[in-house]
C-alpha cells in the first residue's frame, strides 16, 4: 500500500515556479529522506502535501484519500520546521493540548517516559514553554509527534536544535516507528541521516526531482565515495 502518492504536482509564488510537475510516491511503512538545498521548495512541498497552501495543479494522496480531504490527516503528525509552542504553556499543558487535537488520551506517565526517551528533564512539564532553549523546544515538539502513535510522520529538519546525545535517542525513536509499521517522512540537510535511517530518498533541486532511490543508489549512479559528494553531482547534473 501506498502511503503518499504524488502526481504533476505544480506551485507557483507569484508566478515564480517552485515546483515543477512532481511525481513520486512513498510505500506505506517506509522511511523516506527529501534532500534539498534550501530554497530548492522542500517545505513548500510539505505544505502541499499538508493541504496548507493552495497548488496550481497536480493530485496528493495519503493512504488512498486526497490530502484536501480533512480525513486523510487523521492518520499523520506533523512537525514544522520552524516549530514554536505557544510560549505561555507549560511543557505538559502543550501535550495535553496536542493530544486533545489528536484525539488522544493524555498520559502523565507516557509523557515521562517519552521525554526520558528523549533525554528532557521532567521538570520541562512544570516549565513554561519560553523558558525553553531551542533544542528543549524541539524535543518538545517531537514527543507530542510520537506520542499520538500516528501512521504516518512528516517531519521538516526533526534535528535541527539537537546535540549528538539527543539526535541518537530521535534516531532509535524512527526505529520504534519502523518496528510498529508507521512510515516516516522527513526532511534534512544531514544526509549522514538520511542514508543511516532512510530505505529511500529523494533529492529536490530547482522545483524538479533529481534523484529518487536508495542511497547506495545514488552513490552509484552519480560515483560519489560519500552520499555528500553524490548529492553534488546529482544537483549538478540537473543544474
């Protein structure tokens, strides 16, 4: 089964193309990278994907149903890539909010737990949000993503504000994703992260994709010892 299905999908900002005829799709239980540099329309992608902007032309369905149905957002979490909690909520008041737009049960003790998992201290529940520091907001915003147990996670940069302590604890998170079924997307500049934790990638260059497969793929194909140098020659290629 498919989880995301891509077709044609065009996207203009004031007549500027952003997004030039994109096809592709994601296998349901699969974790998929999109590389880009910035500006290359990543997070405008997402947005579509999201149904938070307006597309010239082109179909998105997640798991059978059009992304512009409300229903097909059921079954995913989503966190941004600028990700800023209302700054007057404790850590635990955003959670219970979050789970309450998700229809989930808040759990007191789940939230320990998945903040221990994430090296948060405990105390970040009784803290209010803006006396967080980047990387606590971060994790904060990834614990309300894996504690809605959803199918499906879009994630734009999940590491970004994180130490090397806390990008390992994310990374054995997407394996817990793996191991129930869930599919995970994500975008990152690291592509050490995505060829550690991706089956398949895609790299967007110019409003057009210009690579999709595996990652050892790529390297093959454009002859890079490293992902990094692939990448190079991939977006240079389509330059």
């Amino acid at each position: 089964m498919l989880a995301v299905e891509v077709h044609n999908l065009t996207k203009s900002y004031y007549g500027t193309p952003v997004l030039r005829g994109i096809n592709f799709s994601v296998e349901a239980g699969q974790s998929f990278g999109f590389a880009g540099i910035n500006g290359a329309g990543k997070s405008t992608f997402l947005k579509c994907l999201l149904d938070f902007c307006h597309y010239e032309s082109g179909d998105i369905r997640l798991f059978d149903v059009s992304s512009k149905n409300r229903h097909a957002r059921a079954r995913m979490a989503f966190l941004p890539e600028r990700f800023i909690p209302p700054y007057y909520l404790t850590g635990e008041q955003f959670l219970r909010f979050m789970m309450k737009l998700q229809d989930t049960p808040f759990s007191h003790k789940q939230a320990l737990e998945m903040l221990a998992d994430l090296d948060l201290d405990d105390s970040a529940l009784r803290k209010p949000v803006r006396s967080f520091s980047k990387g606590m907001t971060q994790k904060l915003g990834l614990a309300s993503c894996f504690l809605a147990e959803r199918d499906i996670y879009f994630l734009d940069e999940p590491m970004s504000g994180l130490d090397p302590k806390a990008r390992v604890l994310v990374k054995r998170q997407f394996s817990k994703l793996a191991e129930r079924g869930a599919t995970l997307f994500f975008t990152s500049h690291m592509l050490a992260d995505i060829e550690e934790v991706c089956s398949r990638m895609g790299v967007l260059h110019d409003g057009r994709i210009c690579y999709l497969g595996t990652p050892a793929m790529m390297r093959e194909q454009f002859g890079g010892n490293t992902l990094e140098e692939a990448y190079l020659a991939a977006i240079n290629t389509n330059a």
